[in-house]
C-alpha cells in the first residue's frame, strides 16, 4: 500500500493472525484467504507477512533471514488465495523458498525468502539509534488504521496532516502487545507493517495545495519490497521505524527503514519501490 495515510485499509489484528494460519493442501501447497479491508484488492503487506509464515513452515528449523517479494499485479480481496512454497535451495546453514501467491492460475505476487539456522558471530557491529530520538513517551498517539497495534510519532497525527510540508523522513514506535510471542508471528507482523509507510514519507516535503497543483495524486501502489532481518526481536516490545524516502521521479519513489529494538540495536532493514503517478 503506497500514498497518504487517507487511503490506508482498516485492518483487524485477530482478522490478521487468522489469515496467517494457512491451511495445508499438500507438500509445499497452501490455501489462503485474504484480511478483510477497505480494499477490494489484496495488501502486499499482508502478503509478505504470509510468505513468511509459508517460508518458515515449509523449511521448520530455520527462520527467514531475508524477503524479496515483488506485485506484479492485484490480487481480489473477497477470492482465497492458492500459495506455492517451492524449495530452490536446502543445506545445513541456508535455504532459499520461492513463494507464489495465485488465483484462478493467475499469479500476482511472488516473495523470494532466504532462511538460515543461528550463528554465532564472527564480526559484531551495527547501526545505533541516536539517543536524542525521541522515545516512545515523548511522542503522541498515530492512528493508523493498516497497523492494528500501538503505534506513536513525534506530532501524532499532525505528522502526515494534508496542509503542511515537512522532510522526506519519519520516526515511528509500535508494539502489538495482542500478538502471539512467537518469532515466526513476530517477523510476519514486522514485514506487514513496514509495508504502508513509503507513500506517505515520499509526499511529505509537498503540501496538498501543491499536489493540487501538479494534477492530484492519481495511482499509488508498491512494487518491490525487501526486508532483512538482521537480530531476534519481540513484537510485543517497542520497536522504532526510522523512514526515509530517498528518491522520487519518473512514477517512481523509493525509500528505506531502520527498525530499532528500543533497547538501540538495529533489528532490520527495509528497502521498497512504489508507483506513484499524478491523477493526470
């Protein structure tokens, strides 16, 4: 889901876990249905949360060390989904499982997954995040209707108001202390929910006087998304989106996270491609 948070689905989070159950329809055979939304289309959100859950079950002693999911195309909202897990690769140490999501034999979304068993460090450094981020008390409640769990900005809803022009950045707390503590939920969630906030970030620097003036937002939609899982992280504890869209140009824009245990550590990155095109 790309553009302005106005546009973002009303998800449910117990209509969210309960698709992530996948039902088994044989080896490397999913069925699936879709979160009940606003949209009669399906969220790629929801479909990169999925591709973990369909990676990780079909290799079970590994965990998704990395997602590369691209959407060529929509999928129906009110249709189930058929979800192929196919093995490429299997070793001691790696996997790599290419997920398809299909319906009536039409595909429309594809997520390449890399798995890998625990290892211990041979190198150890990372990113930090700056102490004066502001925590999650010193900031104010963002509604958002896509991330049915706590979510806080600096300036609550002010952050994405229509009227006023800020830079092409965001920092963003949440925690969704309902979920389920188990890892494979944990890193499903997370890919879910770094998926909607690329739109918004990229339209930040240009107030709606001005996006007006170029012709109205027309078509908004991701098309690629990677996230790499870098730490374990609990999905019920704080966690800080940092969010910044690097380019916009040519119907494209493209931006990147830093996902942060409030703790300070770096527990993942995001990169991610949307189409964004004028209304003319």
């Amino acid at each position: 889901m790309a553009g302005g948070t106005d546009s973002w689905p009303v998800v449910d989070l117990p209509d969210l876990l309960d698709v992530l159950d996948l039902t088994e329809a044989g080896p490397g055979q999913f069925r699936a249905r879709n979160v009940v939304s606003t949209l009669p289309t399906t969220l790629g959100s929801q479909t990169l949360a999925q591709a973990v859950v369909a990676a990780e079950r079909t290799v079970p002693h590994m965990a998704v060390q990395s997602l590369h999911g691209v959407f060529p195309r929509g999928g129906y909202a009110d249709r189930d989904v058929d979800v192929h897990a196919e093995v490429v690769q299997s070793g001691r140490a790696l996997a790599t499982v290419q997920v398809s999501f299909s319906q009536d034999g039409r595909e429309h979304a594809r997520v390449l997954a890399m798995l890998s068993t625990e290892e211990p460090d041979f190198l150890s450094h990372g990113a930090q995040l700056p102490r004066d981020v502001p925590g999650p008390d010193d900031c104010t409640e963002f509604p958002c209707a896509l991330l049915p769990w706590e979510v806080r900005t600096p300036g609550g809803a002010d952050a994405f108001a229509a009227e006023l022009a800020g830079p092409p950045t965001l920092d963003v707390w949440m925690r969704a202390p309902k979920a389920p503590e188990t890892p494979t939920i944990g890193r499903a969630l997370l890919a879910h929910g770094t998926e909607g906030f690329l739109g918004p970030v990229a339209t930040r620097p240009y107030p709606q006087s001005e996006i007006a003036r170029r012709g109205g937002r027309g078509t908004a939609a991701m098309l690629t998304q990677t996230v790499t899982y870098h730490r374990p992280f609990t999905i019920g504890d704080w966690l800080l989106l940092r969010c910044e869209s690097t380019f916009a140009g040519g119907g494209r824009m493209y931006g990147q996270l830093q996902v942060y245990a409030h703790t300070g550590e770096l527990v993942a990155s995001v990169t991610a491609q949307g189409l964004m095109r004028g209304a003319g």
